[in-house]
C-alpha cells in the first residue's frame, strides 16, 4: 500500500465516522516513519486503525472494511481493531508517530513507532505467524528497528517471561539473518 492509499482510507474513516484521529497498529504503521516505503514490506491490503477517543465509532469503519464496495472499487480496505487488538510495550502511546501530511481530508493518522511495531508482531500469540516473521526480519535487515532498542522494549511488555524469552529469541535471529545490530 502506498501512502496515498493510507491518506484515502483515513479520509474515508473520517467522513464515515465523523473522527479527525485514528491510530494506526498493523503494518501500514511503517508510513508514518518512513513515508515513502510502497515495496514488499508494506504490501497488505488493510489498514489495522481505530478511533481512540471513540471506540464505538471504530465499528462503523466496516463500511470500508474487508468485501465492502470500497475494497471492490479500490483494492485495499480498513480492518477495524481496537486498542487492545495489538501487545503494544508500556509507553507506546507516547511514542506514536504522526503520519506526514497528505491528502487525508483533515483526519490525523498516529501510527505506531516500528519498534513498537515490531514488538506487535513478535507478541502474537500463540506464536507469530509466517508473514509476521517475514515482517520482522525485513524490519531487521532494512536497518528499520535497532536490536537493542527492541530487547528493552521487551521488558515493558505485558507479556508472560516464557513469551519474553522467546521474543528475545526472534530479535536474536532477525538480526543474526540480517547481519546488523
């Protein structure tokens, strides 16, 4: 997906719900750091958003969800989550990134900071699926995300320690493929 789709479904999001903000969890969150990515590493067809300050208006961005006329006519679609759909480390909401201006009618998009992101995909449960690995590893191996920062973003994940050793165990290999630090 490229920015201008992100900007379109944001504008979309905003005439349907009436929000001017949304924050953005899945992989599209990468355009807010790094605008100008439209390769591999963001190809997905949706936008994992939700309203913050009005989670019942989340639910009406099905209109432009998956099968809707939207997704027929344009090719990609919002995939309505919640703030609790993603294991996000303590202090993510302070390190959101505000997605670059563009044609978004308006309607603010904060995306997650690819370190957070990173930790999102490692965190899935019962186990990262393979395009989640995949994701991680060209995070890695792009020089997107440090190694070090990730292993302290670890510690402040709600998350069992047997699922903190292993998502060490994910960063370990990531970067072992990648060959950076």
């Amino acid at each position: 997906m490229k920015k201008q789709q992100l900007d379109h479904i944001l504008r979309a999001a905003g005439g349907i719900t009436g929000q001017k903000q949304f924050v953005i969890v899945g992989s599209q969150a990468l355009h807010g750091k790094y605008p100008d990515l439209a390769d591999k590493i963001v190809m997905s067809a949706e936008v994992d958003l939700f309203a913050p300050r009005q989670p019942d208006a989340t639910e009406l961005l099905n209109e432009i969800g998956v099968d809707s006329p939207f997704h027929a006519t344009f090719g990609f679609y919002a995939d309505p989550v919640d703030e609790g759909t993603a294991v996000l480390p303590k202090g993510w909401k302070g390190r959101l990134v505000n997605l670059p201006a563009g044609d978004t009618g308006g309607v603010k998009g904060l995306c997650l900071e690819p370190h957070d992101l990173a930790i999102s995909k490692y965190a899935v449960q019962p186990a990262p699926r393979d395009k989640d690995r995949t994701f991680t590893r060209e995070l890695a191996q792009r020089g997107l995300v440090n190694r070090e920062t990730l292993l302290a973003l670890v510690d402040q994940t709600p998350v069992s320690a047997e699922i903190k050793e292993r998502i060490r165990g994910y960063i370990a290999s990531d970067f072992a493929s990648s060959g950076k630090q």
